[in-house]
C-alpha cells in the first residue's frame, strides 16, 4: 500500500474514484487500487509513498520519526543543539 498526500489547491485532486483527497488529507491505498491525478490552474502537489509494514511502533512528532516517545525527545534534543547530522553533512541554504 501507499500513501498519498493532496495538496495544491487550484481546483485539482487526487483520489480513488469514490473518495476525492482534499490539500492536507491522506488517504492509503491498498493492493489493485487505481488512482487518479487531477492538476487545477495552480497545479499540484502529490507524494506517494511505498513500502511494506516494518511491524514496529511508531512515534510522530513534526518532521521526526521514531519507536518510542524516549527517542523522539532524544531527536529533538539532538536537533536543538545542531547534532542530529552524525556524518559528513553539508548545509545547503534553500532558495525557491
């Protein structure tokens, strides 16, 4: 199965053809389904997702991803004092 994420306003979609995918709704697809892509004026945004179950708790908090609850507190606490890159990381500034 998948995710996928709509996103992009301007009249467009994403969906399976009984349920329609509004900006900041996932839906999860399973084997067989189809979907459809429908970009408006402005455009859109997709992000689909696969992957196999990995049988293991999970643990969201903003873009940190984890197990346990002890974990996710020791990603943030990395991450506030610039440690959560162990390796030879390079800073990229992002311009749009």
């Amino acid at each position: 199965g998948g995710v996928g994420m709509g996103g992009g306003g301007g009249g467009g979609g994403v969906g399976v053809p009984a349920t329609q995918c509004k900006e900041g709704q996932f839906i999860q697809f399973t084997a067989g389904d189809r979907i459809s892509v429908t970009a408006g004026p402005e455009g859109i945004g997709v992000l689909v997702i696969a992957g196999r179950p990995i049988g293991e708790p999970v643990v969201q908090y903003g873009p940190f991803v984890m197990n346990t609850q002890a974990e996710i507190k020791q990603c943030f606490a990395d991450y506030q004092r610039g440690e959560l890159c162990k390796g030879p990381c390079t800073r990229v500034k992002y311009e749009a």
